[in-house]
C-alpha cells in the first residue's frame, strides 16, 4: 500500500495509481514546490515535448524542445532553472479521459538575468500508464517569456 498526498489530504491507494490519481498528484506536487515527488511520477522513458524551438525566436529559451528519457529531460527542467525561477504555479483546470489528462495551468516566473517576470498559461498534456507519466507535451504561447528575455 502506498499513500499518494494530495492538497492537504491523504488518499491511501492499493496497487498502481489511477491516470486521475497521477495527474492530480503531479500537478499538485508542482503547486506545492514538491518537485522530488513530481518527478517520481516520471516514467524512466519518458518522452518530454516542450514547444519546438523556432530559430532566431524562442532559441534564447535553450530548455526547449523534445527530450528522451527521465535523465534527459530532468537536464531540460535544470537548464530552466538556470535561467528563471518560479514564482507561482496554479491549476486553473483538469480533464481526464482514459489514460490522458490534460492540465490547464497559470505560471508566473522570473528571468534570473534581468529580474523581469512573465506569465503564462501553458495546457500540459500527459499520457499516463501503469501509474506513471509516459508522455508530456506542454503547448503554450512563448511570446511573454520573450519580452521578459528581451526586455522589451
């Protein structure tokens, strides 16, 4: 038996987590700072999509782009954090059908080189399996992390 957090609450669960069960605990996890624990949801193979880099436009964002493995895109979240912090991270909603959920988040960040902050409302679709995320793709608009990047 294994016991699964979630917003001030404890669930306790027999056998592998429900996609719901994920989900939910991911994005809480992120809510609360808990990052260790969000990342245990992680499948090993994982394959992590953040949008595709558009040359000349987002390459200053060096942490996008499509990653392989937990090892890999762990690197990606370490190369982020080296160029911006979190200020607040929020589920506004969340849609689970099956094995895919999909959360519709609100982030506020800050670039480390200039002190500027930026939101944005990234959807975060997840597929889930065997009680482990097997595939995330975030798809949001770039534009605010830009200006706050540029100074503009």
């Amino acid at each position: 038996m294994t016991e699964l957090a979630m917003t001030k609450k404890k669930v306790e669960v027999h056998g592998p987590l429900t996609p719901r069960q994920v989900a939910e605990a991911w994005f809480s996890n992120l809510e609360q700072n808990k990052f260790q624990d969000a990342q245990a949801l992680l499948d090993g193979n994982v394959v992590w999509e953040n949008i595709r880099s558009t040359p000349g436009v987002s390459d200053l964002a060096p942490w996008l782009g499509s990653y392989q493995g937990l090892a890999a895109a762990l690197k990606s979240v370490d190369v982020w954090s080296a160029h911006s912090r979190l200020l607040e991270f929020k589920l506004l909603r969340l849609l689970v059908d099956g094995s895919e959920a999909v959360g519709f988040v609100h982030e506020r960040a800050q670039c480390l080189a200039n002190n500027n902050e930026y939101d944005v409302y990234p959807a975060y679709s997840l597929s889930i399996e065997a009680g482990k995320i097997k595939h995330y793709q975030s798809i949001w608009d770039i534009s605010p992390l830009i200006k706050a990047y540029r100074n503009i």
